[in-house]
C-alpha cells in the first residue's frame, strides 16, 4: 500500500536540510539540463495539503475547456485539436476530448481512439521539416478534462532532449507565430488523410 500524505512527508523530509530543502536532483547534473548546478537550489519541501485543492473544471458546468469546445484547428464527432501559443519550440498542439472526461473516465472505445490519434499526431509531427521528435505528455493536474500535450523538438538542439525539454520551452523565446500555424496547417491536412476529421473553417 502507498504511503500516506504524511508518511510520504516524513520519508521525504527525512533526506531534507535542516531548511527542509533536499539535494539538487541527478537530472539536474545532465548535460541536457538548462541550469548550471552552482548556485541552484531545491525549494523548501512543504507539508501536505488536505484536501487537495480543486482543479479547475472539476465540474463540468464551470469547465473552460467545455465551454472552448467549439474552438481549434481539426475536429471530429469526439475529439478536437489546438495549436497553443506563446512557446518556445517550433510547435505546441493539445488534444481534448470534446465531451467532459479525464484520463481515467475514457470509455475504452475512447481511450483506443486516444491511442490511435496519439500515434498519428506523433508521426505528423515528426514528419515536419526540421523536427526531430515529438514529446507527448498528460499531467492532469491543474485542469480536470482531459488534454494530452504534444511538443515538437528542433532537430539538432541535443540540449533539448528528454524530459527538460518543457523547462526549455518555458525559457526559450517565442517561436515565429506565422511558421508554427503554417506546420500546424501541415499536420492537420495530414491528420485529416490519415484519420479522418476537418480542419477548422477559416
């Protein structure tokens, strides 16, 4: 069985300072990792919070992603996608179920269509000039409907790799608007012809 919030304290703070900060993590002695460790430091480690504060549209009724669902760049009957700006690597795209579900409530016929269009994204994405991988992740915890990230690392930039390339982004400067909406409109026409859906009028 899993520790409880207080036991998972007690056993993390035990390896703590007396400040309640623990080491420097080993991710962030890779040579991918966008901080020098000289001078970094670990937050002080706080005490659980019960309950756990609400994530934003818990309730279907006051969701913001429901009340966006008319909103993206490609469409089907389920399923809607979006390009999201302001980041800092050549291309950012959210998928969102367009009925109210997260993760663990998908139908399976729903989580196999999840997989499928996760898998079609991933190869248009990188297929894109320039583009080395797609990275997808699901975090979930700060909005309660489902949405599942897909980054696109530059070719080249081995600094970005792996897990910190979501720190990099953050750091980078923003991405030209007009190249990111021009590969979007890439993915989705191709999205379109190898799955199914419409892109969005214009």
């Amino acid at each position: 069985m899993a520790l409880r919030p207080d036991e998972f304290y007690e056993h993390a703070i035990a390896a703590a300072d007396g400040d309640c900060r623990l080491t420097l993590s080993r991710m962030t002695g890779w040579d991918v990792s966008p901080f020098e460790p000289d001078g970094l430091r670990v937050s002080p480690l706080r005490p659980p919070v019960l309950p756990e504060p609400a994530r934003q549209g818990e309730d279907p009724s006051d969701c913001a992603a429901c009340g966006r669902s008319g909103e993206g760049i490609w469409f089907d009957a389920r399923w809607r996608l979006t390009r999201i700006a302001g980041v800092g690597v050549p291309l950012a795209l959210m998928l969102h179920p367009r009925d109210h579900y997260d993760m663990a409530d998908l139908t399976d016929e729903l989580a196999a269509e999840l997989g499928v269009l996760t898998t079609h994204l991933v190869r248009h994405i990188q297929a894109l000039p320039y583009i080395s991988r797609a990275h997808v992740y699901r975090i979930g915890d700060g909005g309660a409907h489902l949405h599942i990230w897909f980054f696109a690392r530059p070719e080249g930039q081995s600094q970005l790799y792996g897990s910190w390339l979501v720190v990099w982004d953050d750091l980078l400067p923003e991405y030209p608007a007009d190249i990111a909406d021009a590969d979007a409109g890439i993915v989705v026409d191709a999205l379109v012809a190898s799955y199914g859906g419409s892109r969005a009028a214009d």
